[in-house]
C-alpha cells in the first residue's frame, strides 16, 4: 500500500501526517513502527491520521499514534503541526476545533506559530518522594492531556535523562499508564528549560508539548510563576504557556510555539 504524507515539526518533535477523510486507512502497529522508524521508514516520533469528527464536538479529529505503534491521547507538538496540516489540506481557515481522545482542542494560527487551546489540566500532585537511581527524589506530576512527571535539576545539560527518565517512566507509582518525565531547569523570571523523556517514544525528544504545559503550571503553582511562561526546549526552540490561575486552579491553558512542514514523500507499508 502506497501512502502520500506530509512530514512537520514543533520545535524539533516530528510526525507523519496522513489524509484519512475518506476512512480507507487502518494501520497496524508494526507498519506505524515502520513508518516512524529512522532507518528504514520516513522517521517520526509519532504518526497522525486526519479524520472527520463524528461526535459533532469539532469540526475535525485524529488518530495519534506514538512511533511504537502504541494510541496516545494527546500530544502539543503534534496539535500545532496538525493545525497548520489541516489548513493547508482541507483549505479551512483559522479558528477551528479538532478532538482527541483527551478532548477538544481549539487552534489559533498565526504565520508558522499556532496556539493551541488545551485541556483542562487534572490531578495535580506536588512534593511526592519516591526512590529514584537508587536515591530518594521529590517529584512532582499532572495530567494535561497525558500524564506528565516534573523533576527539578540544577543543570538541565547534566541531567540523567535516558536512565532517570525509563526508571520514572515505569515507576509503580505511576502504574498501570506511566507517566512521560520531565527534567526542569529554573532559568529566571518566568523562564524554564526543560529536557523530557517521552512514554511511547521511549527516548528523549527535542521537544514535548505537552511536558512544556505540564513544566510550566507545576513551576507556576511552586514558585508563583505568572503568566505566560517561557520554555527552552532540547531543539533549541522556546515556547510559550500561558493560562489563567486562581487559588489552585488553572484554566485557559495555551500553548504556543513553531510548527513548520518538512517535506511531502510517498511510503510504502
């Protein structure tokens, strides 16, 4: 099977992209693996199908996929690109709604940024000690979208993100889902860098979206942080959170940031 896609990328995180309106399309894990694979596919950190909302929710919808081939509910990065994706494709103009299975997103796209409306953001937990490389370690976690763990380092360069980031991925703490991982450097007023290892990529990425949102209300909620956060990602990139906070509370969630097309190919599977 021969399949046209459009490769893209926010800050550094890349995907496949493929038109699925017509509802023809149904792929297996192993021909995503293959897709998103390096060296022997076009190489993605994860794959997104387009397709019509049929809840009437939205006006559109997707299938993500991880580059394991494993569903996820959400992913930031790939909201932004996918928002650009379905501009150029359908011929829709700014403003629009497309759901996931962690709820409806609303884009706004200006340029090469898009700012994307997340979820509310659910299950806050601060100041958890597990034991983590052998050491008791103070973590903290949320959901926005997908779960996300915070870690704070003095050296976001020297942080052990591979190791550090599967032992926490897996954690029984966070069983049975896992949680992606986040290694957070405080920079300065309103500013943070963060390094993330992600769940279904298994490795670390230039960028996460989703981690940045995640990164940025912890800081905020821990050090008093406002609005909007600035975050320096792996890839070099920084983006932008902002959101409204009240008590312990955080609503209006934005993300903001780059979400550039790569090239258009054809692959096999």
């Amino acid at each position: 099977m021969l399949l046209d896609f459009t490769k893209m990328n926010g800050a550094g995180n890349d995907f496949v992209f493929i038109d699925n309106r017509p509802g023809r399309i149904s792929l297996t894990p192993e021909q995503i693996t293959l897709i998103c694979d390096r060296h022997r596919g076009v190489g993605a950190d994860g794959l997104v199908l387009l397709k019509p909302c049929s809840s009437g929710k939205a006006d559109w919808a997707w299938d993500f996929y991880n580059n394991d081939g494993s569903g996820a509910e959400m992913c930031g990065n790939a909201s932004r690109c996918f928002a650009r994706y379905v501009e150029r494709t359908v011929g829709v103009r700014n403003g629009f709604k497309f759901e996931t299975r962690a709820g409806v997103i609303s884009v706004s796209i200006h340029g090469d940024k898009v700012t994307v409306g997340l979820t509310a953001p659910v299950g806050m937990r601060l100041n958890e000690n597990l034991i983590v490389g052998g050491k008791e370690t103070v973590i903290h976690s949320v959901d926005t979208g997908v779960p996300h763990a915070v870690i704070y380092v003095e050296d976001a360069d020297k942080a052990m993100v591979q190791p550090l980031g599967a032992e926490v991925r897996f954690h029984k703490h966070f069983a049975p889902r896992g949680t992606n991982v986040n290694f957070v450097q405080l920079l300065g007023k309103n500013t943070i860098r963060v390094r993330t290892y992600e769940r279904g990529v298994e490795g670390e990425t230039l960028a996460c979206g989703t981690g940045v949102t995640a990164s940025a209300l912890i800081t905020a909620a821990l050090h008093q942080l406002t609005s909007p956060v600035y975050v320096k990602v792996q890839g070099g990139d920084t983006l932008e959170v902002a959101f409204k906070k009240k008590d312990d509370t955080f609503t209006d969630v934005q993300l903001t940031g780059p979400a550039d097309f790569t090239f258009d190919g054809k692959v096999n599977v």
